[in-house]
C-alpha cells in the first residue's frame, strides 16, 4: 500500500512544483511527504483577492483510497463554508473523495470554492460547531447543501 | 493569480481568468473524462491543461488512474492485469485491477454492495466465485445484521418496563401497607389499567419533580384508573388520593411561589455586616454588590436543584420515605386513632416530608445567602 502512497505523492509534488496552476504553490512536504503545506492566494476579482491563505494537507497510508485530510492553518478565511478552526465543510474532502482527484484539484476546488463567495462570513452555526467538532475534520458527519459552489 | 509568469503567459486582459480555472474545475469534478471542446482560444486551453494535469496527452498510454503509474514505468517482469472498469474515457480510462479492488472494498459498506465509479457513475460489474453454502450464510448474517439494533432497542424497552413495573408495585405495596397492597395486586385484578399504571408510577414520581409534566399530571391517574376505582368518599379511598395528589401538589407548589418572594425580602432586610461599616459614599455600590450576589446565589441554587441524580433519586426514594414517616405518625396514640387507615398515614407521612424538607431548604438557603453577605476578605497581617 505505502509503495502506491509513495509512487503517487512523488508524482504529485514533482508534477505540482513544475506546473503549478495559478495561485497555488507547495511551501512543504514533510514528514515522509505525509503533511503538506499549500500556499492558496484569491483570485483576481473575488473578495479574497491579494490574500493567501495556508492549506495543511495530512495523508494516510491509505491514500489515494482515502481522502486527505485537508484545513485551513494560521491565517483562516471568512468563508460560509469555512470554520473558524480552519476545517472546510466540502464534498469532495469526504464522502465524495475519489482518487482521481489530486492535491492540485482539490486546491483549486477550495480556491473556486472562495471565489464564489458573495459575503465575507462565517457558517452560521461557527459557534456551535468549533465547541464540539473533533480536531481532524473527517470525523465530522458533514451534511452538504449548498450545491453552487 | 499571476504567480508565475514564465509558466503561465496569460495575457492582461480585464477578463478573469478564474472563471476559466473555475469552469474547467468542475468539469474537471463532474465528468473528468470529457474532453472539453476545442473550440476555445489558446490561453484557456493552457489553463485547462495546467489544472488538469493529469488528462493523458497522448490517450493511448495507459495510466492508473488510483495510483497515477504508467504502463511503461511498470516493471515488465510483474504480471499486472489492467481494466477498462467504466465508459470512462482518457485519463481515467484505465485502472490496475488491484487498485479497483482496494479502491471497491473501501466503498463498500456492510449493506451496500454496489460501488459506482466516481466519474460516470457506471456500476462496476464484479465477478466472483459464489456458492450456495456461501449465499445462505450472506443472507442469515445480513439478517442478522439489520435486526440487530431493533432487538437491542425493544430489550432495553423490556427492561425499563420490568423495572419501572417493580417499582410500582414496590410503591403500591410499601404505601397502601401489605394487606391493601395484596388485595390490589391480585391476579383476580391485574388487568390492563394495572399494566399500563404500575410503570407510569415511578415516571409520574419524577415528573412530579419537573415542570415539563404539569399539564400531564392531574389528568393522568383519571384516565388509568377508570371510572370504577373512583369513589367520592371521606376518608377518600386510596384510588380517589391517587388522583387527587396531583391537584394538591399544583396548589402547593402554586402557595411557594406566592409566599416565596416574601420570604425573598425577609432576607433582603437582615441588615448585611459589611454593609453597615461602609461610609455612607458606598452604600450604592455596596446595595449594587448586594444585588449582584443575590443572582449568583440564585443561579447556584437553580443548579443545585437541577442536578438531575438528586433529582432522580429523592423522587424514587419517596414511597420509603413517606412508609417511614407514617409508621413514625403510626406510633402516636392520637393519630392512630384519628387515621386508623395505613395507607393515610403514609400519604400523610410523605406530605409532612415534603412541607418539612421545602422549608428546610428554604432556611439553608437563606442562611447561606445571610453567610454570604458577611463574607470578607481578612487583610494579610504578615510583612
């Protein structure tokens, strides 16, 4: 199994530090490349333009069966799908991982995903949320409603 | 968005990029296998390259499309069986049956069988050896499986209701004394009313301790006792007390909250110690503080009261409790004569209790109050 983890994170960051798509740059990968550091900036028109933002990426041995598991580190934006301890409420990070996807695809789904904001704000249950979620986000049961982003 | 320049020669223009990036995202998620069209001009299809990274450029060159490797890197010694799972086409066209498989078993549940390919949706057929032996104990175990949780939830049920049935004979029995106690719970008696109402006795106990129940409460003993049990009569038949408790107690309770702000102010006049020794400039703050520890105590009270073990515990502990009060009113001549019955002595018992232990608490809770308001600080007498 780690030898698929291995051969694939390898092919992802070479591939991602040679063509990095706009906006996206890889600052780490640790920790036998099990915990990356992903640098996001807004794009150009949206509320978050000029900002970046950290992405920290965990991998298990499992991967690419298993989604990562993906946050917001340091600097969290305001988003309404964003929490304030960094965890993103976004299909594709848990039940609808496939392995198709690739750390490229999942930074640009969240870059997209900030794009679309119209509001700077948090989810309207923020409060609620951050006193009870558990510190990885996979082990929320995320229930996912809004399908325009 | 411009990050790099040399890799991305995007042209200034006033139009977003993004919604390029965006748009090629999500076709990029829905349906990664369709090509795009070609139609569009040079620079979004940079850009489509770049975020699909992994969209095969030559097609023909197989790649897993779980663990990324090619067919050529692939080492030639090693028999590795490729598939073509899915109408999936391009880069997700082919996969390594071993990665499928693992990739199948981590979607598969314990109920669902089927695992549908991310991308199209497409129901991957599986082949697998299967037996008869095999098929019959899939199905016993799946059977098992989905009964289990309704079997746990009715056992419990069961349980509680044996529990709480015990209890309310216990009740019946330690109440009403063991002769009365017996003539109820005969079998010749013990008809549905009996079923439904021995449980219902330790949850009314501690509804009665609650306010969610009250409009419940006084209705509750008329409609489980029927008609026949209720007699109008003096001394009142044990039935007849049963469903006039309730009553008693909303009255009750409806006197303390009456006469309880009386009491409240009673308090508030004791004149406090530390307030006394102020000057006079501070008597505002010092009747502010006042104020303000008054809330406190409340508020540690209403906790105090809500502790739900207490809560739970005091209400079943009164049948005992009100045995033991009539057996202590029992040995006084003059009340034995008064209530021959056993049955009103314990009610009586249980009531006197209930008066004694309320005004209790509500001296502790004004002596505490009392204590607080003498609270000090000692100044520190060292160097």
């Amino acid at each position: 199994m780690s030898s698929i983890f291995t051969k694939r994170l390898t092919k992802e960051l070479r591939d991602l530090q040679a063509n990095p798509p706009m906006g996206i740059t890889v600052q780490t990968a640790e920790d036998d490349l099990k915990c990356w550091r992903v640098t996001v900036r807004g794009a150009e028109g949206t509320l978050y333009e000029g900002e970046t933002f950290v992405l920290q990426f965990k991998f298990n041995n499992n991967y690419p069966l298993e989604s990562p598991e993906v946050v917001f580190v340091d600097n969290v934006p305001i988003h309404p799908h964003i929490y304030s301890n960094g965890h993103i409420c976004l299909s594709i990070l848990y039940d609808q991982w496939s392995p198709a996807l690739t750390i490229s695809s999942v930074c640009l789904s969240i870059l997209s995903m900030l794009s679309s904001a119209t509001k700077k704000e948090r989810p309207p249950d923020n409060a609620m949320y951050i006193l009870t979620a558990k510190k990885s986000p996979k082990s929320t049961t995320w229930a996912f409603h809004d399908d325009s982003v | 968005m411009s990050s790099n320049p040399a890799l991305l020669p995007l042209p200034p223009s006033p139009s977003p990029p993004l919604s390029v990036v965006a748009s090629t995202l999500q076709a990029h998620m829905s349906s990664v296998h369709t090509i795009p069209p070609a139609t569009q001009n040079q620079n979004e299809h940079r850009n489509l390259e770049i975020s699909v990274a992994w969209e095969d450029s030559t097609g023909d060159e197989k790649r897993c499309w779980i663990c990324f490797v090619e067919e050529r890197e692939e080492d030639v010694s090693k028999k590795v069986r490729w598939v073509r799972p899915c109408k999936c086409k391009n880069s997700l066209k082919f996969a390594h049956e071993d990665c499928l498989l693992r990739w199948i078993s981590e979607k598969q549940g314990p109920i669902t069988t089927d695992v549908k390919c991310p991308a199209c949706g497409h129901v991957y057929a599986i082949e697998e050896s299967t037996d008869v032996v095999l098929a019959i104990l899939t199905f016993v175990d799946k059977s098992i499986q989905s009964v289990v949780p309704y079997v746990t939830l009715a056992g419990v049920s069961m349980a509680f209701y044996v529990v709480s049935t015990t209890f309310g004979a216990y009740a019946v029995m330690t109440m009403c004394g063991p002769d009365e106690g017996e003539r109820i719970l005969s079998e010749a008696n013990w008809g549905w009313r009996t079923w439904i109402g021995l449980p219902l006795i330790p949850i009314g106990l501690v509804c009665s301790r609650l306010t969610a129940a009250d409009a419940a409460l006084p209705l509750l003993p008329f409609l489980v006792l029927g008609n026949d049990q209720i007699r109008l009569s003096l001394p009142p038949s044990p039935a007849l007390t049963v469903c006039l408790l309730p009553w008693a107690r909303l009255l009750y309770n409806g006197v303390w909250a009456t006469i309880w702000p009386w009491i409240e102010r009673i308090g508030r006049h004791t004149p406090a110690r530390n307030g006394a020794v102020r000057s006079g400039g501070a008597v505002g703050q010092a009747a502010v503080a006042g104020q303000q520890e008054d809330e406190e105590d409340v508020q540690e009270f209403s906790i105090g009261r809500r502790d739900g073990q207490r809560l739970v515990l005091g209400s079943l502990l009164l049948p005992a409790v009100s045995s033991l009060m009539g057996t202590l009113l029992g040995s006084i001549p003059w009340v034995r004569n008064k209530v021959p019955d056993p049955f009103h002595r314990n009610i009586l018992g249980g009531c006197l209790f209930v008066v004694c232990k309320d005004v209790a608490s509500a001296v502790y809770r004004a002596h505490r109050k009392r204590q607080r308001r003498t609270r000090r600080v000692r100044e520190y007498r060292g160097d």
